[in-house]
C-alpha cells in the first residue's frame, strides 16, 4: 500500500493528520530537506515496505527545495509537488505556477487558468 506524506510548519500541516497522511512538521529549510530525503528513501530495498506515492510539500519549503526536488522528479515515485497558497498581490504564487505546468505537461494544453 501507497503512503501519503506532507511537509511544511505545524499550522499549515496538522490537519493532514486527520486524512492518516503522515505530517512531517518543520520549521525551517534544512528540517524540510531532511525530511524530505526520510520519505523519499523510506521503503527502498524493502519491497514489503509501504512507499510514498505522493508527498505534498507547503509552498514555502517547495520554493526553497527547488532543486531537491528536481533531482527526485525523474523517479516514477513519489510524486512530490507543492501546497499552493494564494497569491496576496494577484499574481500567480509559486505552487499555481507549479501546479499549471505539471497540469500543461500532462493535457497538453492550459485547462486550468486559460481565459475564455
């Protein structure tokens, strides 16, 4: 069976609990790289193991983890992709940005924010 995981500071994670995701609360970019290295290894060479499928980083830690996570994307799994947040200026946040190209890079074409 898949595992879900989540990454990001308490306040914005803890209700992830409630869904049986297992939470990983940081407080700062290297406790976020660190435990983002733990479930990405977690279950390797053990193929009894649950793995992660899918681990949900906060925007935050996603924006400074860029380059983590462009090593890990070449892997089938887990898919690790960021909490969007909104953008307080009106402009497109790191994650809606994230979220459009992942989207783009599957369909083929901007379902998501196109104007009509």
């Amino acid at each position: 069976m898949y595992k879900i995981g989540v990454i990001g500071d308490r306040a914005d994670v803890s209700g992830f609990i409630a869904l049986g995701y297992s939470v990983c609360d940081v407080s700062n970019a290297e406790e976020a790289k660190n435990a983002l290295k733990t479930l990405v290894k977690y279950g390797e060479g053990d193929e009894s193991a649950d793995k992660y499928a899918i681990i949900f980083i906060t925007e935050k830690y996603a924006s400074l983890l860029s380059e983590e996570i462009a090593h890990y994307s070449s892997r089938p799994l887990p898919a690790i992709t960021s909490l969007p947040e909104s953008a307080a200026d009106g402009g497109m946040s790191f994650g809606m940005r994230k979220l459009k190209s992942h989207v783009e890079k599957a369909v083929g074409t901007d379902i998501l924010f196109r104007d009509s």
